[in-house]
C-alpha cells in the first residue's frame, strides 16, 4: 500500500523549505572595489579580466581564453575564429537555449540538428554523422545540464570529416568526461556566467582556445574585440575582416575572481546531490533518472528524469502536479519545443524580411526531424539542484518522487 498523496489530502512530504544561500558577498565587493579604483574598467588597461582568465586557465588546465560578453557571445567568437561562414552548414542539438544558435546564423551558416540519446539528452554521434553533408563545417556539442556529451566518437567523426568542434559548456562547468573537462576536450569551450548558470557575473562569457596555437588565440581575442588585436603593449588597429564587440568589462572580471573560487565547491555539491537523487529514484517502474555515463562527472544544472506513461496509471500533468504537491517544485518539460520548430526556423527566416541563409540551402525543419529529442521534450519532469539545498532536501525530493511514483505505479515495484 502506498502512502496517500498529498494531492488527495495525505500528508505533504516536504514540510520544510530548501535550503538557500548568499552567491555574492564580501569577496565580490573587495574585487570591485579594486576594479573602481583602478580609474578604468576597460580589460586591456585593468587587472581584473587577465587575472580572471589566468585563474581559469589555471582551473582548467589551458593556456588560452578569451573573455566575452555572454555565452552565446563566446559560441559566436569561437564560430569566427574556427571560419564558419556564409552557407556553412553546422551540427548541434535541438535542445538548447537559442544562444547556441544566434552566433551559427550571424555568420550567415546553417543550423543542422542532431537527435540525442534519450537517456543522457545529448548529442548521439549516429545522428551527428547521418546529418553531415559537403558542406558541415563544424559541430556545437551542447552538453546539457552538466552531463558530458560523448566526445571521443564525436571527436572521431570530426577528424574523419575535418570539421571544428566547439563545445558549449554554458550549463557544465568542471563536468568530466572520461576524467577530462569539458570544455578543453574539443578546438574550443564556450562558458557563459549569466545570472543563471553555475556561477554569475551578471552576463558574460568565456572561450578556451584549444589548440594552444598563439595565431588561433590571437584570431579568437580579436574577433571579441572589433579586431583590435591588443596584446602586451602591442595594438594593431587595421581591420582584416568583420568582428563584433563583445568586450567583458572589469567589473565582471572582478566578479568573476570571487566566483571562480567558489566554483568547485558549487559543483561538488550539484554532483554529489544529482547522483544521489539518481541512486535514490533507479529502480522504481515507469521512472527513467538522469542518465550520466560511468566514467564520467555531472554537475546537473538541473536535474531531469522522464516518465514512460505506458507503466504508470497517470499522465506526466498528474505525475508533476502530484510531486508540486508534495512540496517539490518542478516543470513539466524543459523549452517550450526543439529548437527546429520555432518559427525562426519553421519559417526559415533568421531576418527581418528575409529567409538569408536559409535560402542557400534547401534545408527545411520539420516535426520528427529528431524523434528522439522531441519524445524527451514529451516525456520529461524537471527540477532544481542547488548547491545550497541541505541533505534534508535532497533526501525529501527522491522520497517525494518515490511516493508518487508508488502511487501510480501498474505494477507495485519489487523491493529495491
Ligand atoms: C545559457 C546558455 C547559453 C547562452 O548563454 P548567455 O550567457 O545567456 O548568452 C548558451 N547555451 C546554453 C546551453 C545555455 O544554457
């Protein structure tokens, strides 16, 4: 006998509320207070930008990155400094935010979606593969919610086709696949620390250059900055070629000093949580956890399971109503559609008034484009790891889950 639902008037099972924290305190403001009275807060004259790259580069091992204004920034300064251009073609995944894709259609390049495993919800290279044409030149491998894509097939088919791998990291920081972060695994890592991701400095970005070529560096530092090539006290200002400004400011980067050393503390908590609500919930039927490969690391921006209905005697609606009632918060789904069904794309018009690129192809975008991304979309119930959420809370949400799914079970689970 399962216990009565909170739903239908039992006893609620999260009496008490999750746990929160400070993100910003006296460290931040030290930085900034520095950054002020350096009397400038541009990052080629102060101190704090270079420093919040060195740090980086020390945590994550690399010699190059460029600092940026946004994640979806550093996804279009890594795309130009890789060559992507007018009529490219470009793999990435369906489900992501929109700016894995704005830097892809500001080179005037063409987005091409890959299905995903239906377990991990990232890229499958099956599908990466079957999508390739003469004229891919690159993949974004999105590695959402802190999961690792799987890199090494990726990487594999990359060099079989000699395309760039660009690695959008803006959900998974000090993620590991087979012990390596994502991030240095392909030519380039994309972060972003907008106020939503693991850590914030309001907005702004991040891009490793992996190659740890000092003309592929250069290249990658003045496609953020119009061109401007500054570096040491060399300036050169001739232009070559087109450049945004996508310059990170010394207030960020100071911000961004404090951050960092809170980072892998952030992301110890979010996996050790995330794994444990995993070990907690596997089992029980009709309930699929978040999927992270052995071998490697998540650090679960958020964490997400999918329900097979087939085993259950509710639908996703009851599913998730049921655990909000218990007093855990969740989202039936995660974005609204896959990316390919927004009308940007249903009506391949990327411009106002106009359908360039996507008249340089014949591509069109269509339902079941990707049957397995858009069965995730279906299927899924999401909800918050926090790094500051208390042991009590993460023991509450897998006993509120596996009181639900008790409940609706078909078939009563075996012991586990
Ligand atoms: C947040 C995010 C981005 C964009 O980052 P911004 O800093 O908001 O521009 C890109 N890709 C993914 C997967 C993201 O989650």
């Amino acid at each position: 006998m399962s216990e009565k639902l909170a739903i239908l008037g039992g006893p609620k099972t999260k009496t008490t509320s999750f746990g929160t924290g400070k993100r910003f305190g006296l460290d931040e403001a030290k930085e900034l207070l520095e950054a002020l009275e350096q009397n400038t807060l541009f990052y080629h004259f102060g101190k704090k930008v270079k420093q919040f790259l060195s740090d980086f580069n020390d945590l994550y091992g690399v010699k190059y990155s460029v600092a940026t204004t946004s994640g979806t920034a550093s996804i279009h300064v890594a795309l130009g400094a890789a060559g992507i251009t007018v009529g490219d073609e470009v793999i990435t995944s369906p489900i992501t935010d929109q700016g894995t894709l704005i830097g892809i259609l500001y080179q005037n390049a063409i987005p091409v979606f890959a299905d995903l495993d239906p377990n991990t919800y990232n890229m499958d290279p099956k599908s990466i593969e079957a999508k390739i044409t003469p004229r891919t030149k690159a993949i974004v491998v999105v590695h959402l919610a802190g999961n690792p894509a799987d890199m090494d097939p990726i990487l594999e088919i990359a060099k079989k086709h000699n395309l760039k791998v660009i690695e959008d990291c803006a959900q998974s920081y000090l993620t590991k696949y087979k012990g390596r972060l994502c991030g240095t695994i392909g030519d380039y890592g994309c972060f972003s620390t907008n106020d939503f991701k693991h850590i914030s400095t309001g907005d702004g970005g991040i891009v490793t250059v992996n190659s740890g070529d000092e003309q592929d560096f250069l290249t990658t530092h003045a496609f953020a900055d119009k061109n401007f090539k500054r570096f040491g006290d060399q300036v050169q200002k001739d232009l070559h070629y087109l450049a945004p400004n996508y310059r990170m400011t010394e207030l960020q980067g100071a911000v961004g000093i404090a951050q960092l050393k809170k980072l892998p503390w952030i992301c110890e908590q979010r996996n050790q949580y995330g794994d444990r609500i995993t070990q907690g919930i596997s089992g029980l039927p009709g309930i699929q956890p978040h999927k992270v490969v052995e071998g490697n690391q998540c650090t679960y921006w958020f964490y997400m399971m999918t329900l097979d209905e087939s085993q259950l005697t509710c639908t996703r609606k009851e599913f998730s109503e049921a655990l909000a009632a218990e007093g855990i918060p969740n989202q039936a789904g995660y974005i609204a559609n896959v990316m390919y069904l927004q009308p940007m794309f249903v009506k391949r018009q990327a411009y106002l008034g106009s359908h360039f690129p996507f008249d340089l192809s014949d591509i069109s975008y269509s339902e079941g484009d990707c049957p397995n991304a858009e069965n995730i979309l279906k299927t899924a119930i999401r909800f918050s790891v926090n790094e500051f959420f208390t042991e009590r809370d993460i023991e509450d949400i897998i006993a509120a889950i596996r009181k639900v799914a008790a409940h609706f079970a078909k078939v009563p689970a075996s012991a586990n």
